[in-house]
C-alpha cells in the first residue's frame, strides 16, 4: 500500500510540474507589474479558456499531491 501511494504521490508531483510549468507568466516585466495592478482592481479577467483549465487543474493537483503527502508520512511512521 505504501509502495503504491509513493508511485501516485510521484505522479502528482511530475503532474504539478507539467501543468505549472504550461502556464503563461502573470507579468511582462515592469509594464505588467504596473498594469497588472490595475486589471486586478477593476475586474479585468485574464483567464479564459486554456489558462483557466489550467488554473484549476493546479489547483486540484496541489491539494491532492498536499493530501498524499500527509498520507504518505503518515504511513511511514507506522
């Protein structure tokens, strides 16, 4: 069992690794920080489509590769 949570915990982790890095970056360099701040503030959605899937699926994988994690240890201390 143990063996077999550590395989998935590992598929979680090259999973997050993917998917983060598929992601595009928040900001273009200093024009983006300050634009950036302005989009935030009036509402202006930059996630549509792909980024959003992409989003959510970050989401997902890091809180099962955090839950795993706790289950893993858990078992090794067993």
């Amino acid at each position: 069992m143990e063996i077999a949570l550590k395989i998935v915990l590992v598929i979680f982790a090259i999973g997050l690794i993917g998917v983060v890095l598929l992601q595009k970056g928040k900001s273009a360099g200093l024009s983006g920080a300050i634009t950036g701040g302005a989009e935030h503030l009036f509402g202006k959605q930059k996630a549509r489509g792909l980024d959003l899937f992409l989003q959510r699926l970050t989401i997902i994988l890091a809180v099962g590769f955090f839950v795993l994690s706790l289950v893993v240890s858990y078992f090794v201390q067993q």
